[in-house]
C-alpha cells in the first residue's frame, strides 16, 4: 500500500489493481446451495465498473444520490458498495420498503414484490442471486431492472463524469469517503490475509472495506453450519474471523 492513506473508493481500488490485480478479493459461499465464487481483484473491478455505469451511465443516478442495498450477505453487495462509492453514491443499508428518499435501490428476489411498487419513481434493481450472477428464471413486475440482464451489456471500465471527492459520504447518515478509509487502513482485524466472514457486508461494511485496503480478501459464508464454517476456514486458509470470539467452537 501506498504510505498515503487513500480518501476514496478510487484511490484504493487503483492500489489494490496496481499491486495484486490477480489476488482473490471475494469469496462466496452459499452452503444452501453449494455455490462457491471465487472474484479477483481484476474481475469484481469489472463488476464494480460494470454496475457502475449500470446505475450512472444507463439510468442517470448522480453524485449525492442515496442508492438503497437490500440485499443479504453475497457477493453482489461488494459489487454494488464498489459501484456506488465510485460514482460518488450515499449508500444507505438494508432500507425498509417503503423508504421514499431514495434515487435507486439493489434487492434480492425475497423483497423485489414489495420494492416494485416504488417504480418508475424509484429505480428497482433486481438481483436472482443465481450462481454467476445471472438472471431471473420468471419474468419481474414492470418497471424493474432484472440486473443479470441488464449488467452484462455494460462495459469492463467506468469513469465517472463527476468523480466524488473525500467529503462525499459513502454511507448514511453521515460516513465520508475519507473517514471510510482512513477507519479501514488502520484497522487490525485481518491485515494482508483472508477475513471469512458471516456478516453481510453491506451493514457491516468493515468486513470488506479493511481487507480492501491492507491487500487482504473476504471469504464471506452464507447460510452455513458451524461444520462448514470450520471446513471453509481450513480449506480459504482463512488467518482471521468475523465475528471474533475467543470460544473457537463459534464464529
């Protein structure tokens, strides 16, 4: 790393593609379905720049705007956090259906029925969570976005026409840019090496944002038993949890 700590999302990012762009980033499990994703740093920046310019580019989200991610622990919320910082979006977590001050919001087929009623007024973008991010097998309520459709036509690079600075808040209420990151530099869960993780990274963003910054990865486990969660730490050779307990039977 860069012995300037960065104050945006692009600032890290270009670190992490400048040193390790090859290195595992993210990785998922969903132990439900037996699903594994494995994302380099080179391919979820695609998919960062891919949504990005998925909320920007196509449907003309702006800097400031607050983009709901209702979403649970997957892959795909890393992607749309990376998209939104990058265009200078205020993530606002989990929001409730219903929530009116929002340009757009991200969810998963669980909640897309009580989110459609807010389009076209709010911007509804689905996600199946289908293994390689695909789309969903029926069709969705009109005036949503089924975002394994319309991500794919979206291209691998994304330069925002207003590129947020350190004072942009990253996550409501009020987390800047510059204080996401200077918190995630210096903090000292994982460092360098391999988070596995529970939380959804959405509501805890720490979870990802620190290993983004010091050149470590996530493994994030969804859905899983203490079995599995041991057998994943083992075979991700794993150096940290999340959350941490002292008792090594619970994570």
């Amino acid at each position: 790393m860069s012995p300037r700590t960065p104050t945006t999302f692009a600032d890290v990012l270009a670190t992490r593609l400048r040193n390790d762009p090859g290195q595992p980033l993210v990785t998922f499990y969903d132990n439900a379905t037996g699903e594994r994703v494995e994302l380099s740093v080179t391919t979820w920046a695609n998919w960062v720049a891919k949504a990005g310019s998925l909320l920007v580019d196509e449907l003309g989200l702006e800097r400031g705007d607050r983009l709901g991610i209702d979403l649970p622990p997957h892959w795909l919320g890393t992607v749309f956090l990376g998209a939104a910082w990058s265009a200078g979006l205020v993530v606002v977590p989990a929001p409730e259906p219903g929530t009116t001050d929002l340009a757009a919001v991200v969810c998963g087929p669980d909640s897309v029925a009580a989110w459609a009623a807010q389009a076209p007024g709010t911007e509804v973008l689905a996600c199946a969570l289908l293994p390689l991010g695909v789309r969903f097998k029926d069709p969705l309520p009109a005036g949503v976005h089924d975002v394994g459709v319309e991500i794919w036509s979206q291209p691998d690079a994304f330069t925002p026409w207003d590129p947020p600075t350190g004072d942009d808040v990253a996550i409501a209420p009020d987390v800047h840019q510059a204080e996401l990151w200077r918190e995630a530099a210096a903090g000292t869960m994982v460092g360098g090496g391999r988070l596995l993780s529970v939380a959804n990274p959405v509501t805890e963003p720490v979870t990802f944002c620190e290993p983004l910054t010091q050149g470590g990865s996530l493994v994030l486990v969804a859905r899983a038993e203490q079995p599995a969660l041991e057998a994943a730490y083992t075979a991700e050779r794993a150096t940290a949890r999340f959350p941490a307990h002292s008792d090594q039977d619970k994570i």
